[in-house]
C-alpha cells in the first residue's frame, strides 16, 4: 500500500519515473504474493487428494476382505 501512496505523490509533483518505478514495486508485491497463495493452496489440495485415495483404497480393502470370509 505503501508504493501506491509514494506513486501518487510523485505523480502529483510530476516525478514520472518515480511514479513508475513505485508502481512496479506495487504490481510485483501484488503478483508475489498471488503466486505464495496459488502455491499454498496447490500444495494443500494434493496431500488432501493423497489422504482421500489412502483412504478410500483401505475402506475397499476392509470391504473386500469380509465379503471373503462371509462365502467361506
């Protein structure tokens, strides 16, 4: 927030290159920490995928071993 504030005042005393470079710096923490996120984010949905395949591959296991032993 602090580049956005430091980009108008240079805008208003008519400092473009400054005003551009705080700009920058805005735009690039905005992408940074957008990409942090999507990385989080990414990273919590495969183990959540990987703990729900375990589980759903022992509940077949236990499912198919009793219906097993009941035709014995």
């Amino acid at each position: 927030m602090e580049d956005i504030q430091l980009a108008i005042l240079n805008a208003a005393e008519s400092k473009p290159l400054d005003f551009k470079q705080q700009i920058y710096s805005a735009l690039q923490a905005k992408v940074y920490d957008a990409l942090q996120t999507r990385k989080i984010e990414i990273a919590g949905s495969m183990f959540r995928d990987n703990e729900t395949e375990e589980t759903a591959e022992i509940e077949f296991q236990t499912s198919s071993e009793g219906n097993v032993d009941e035709d014995l």
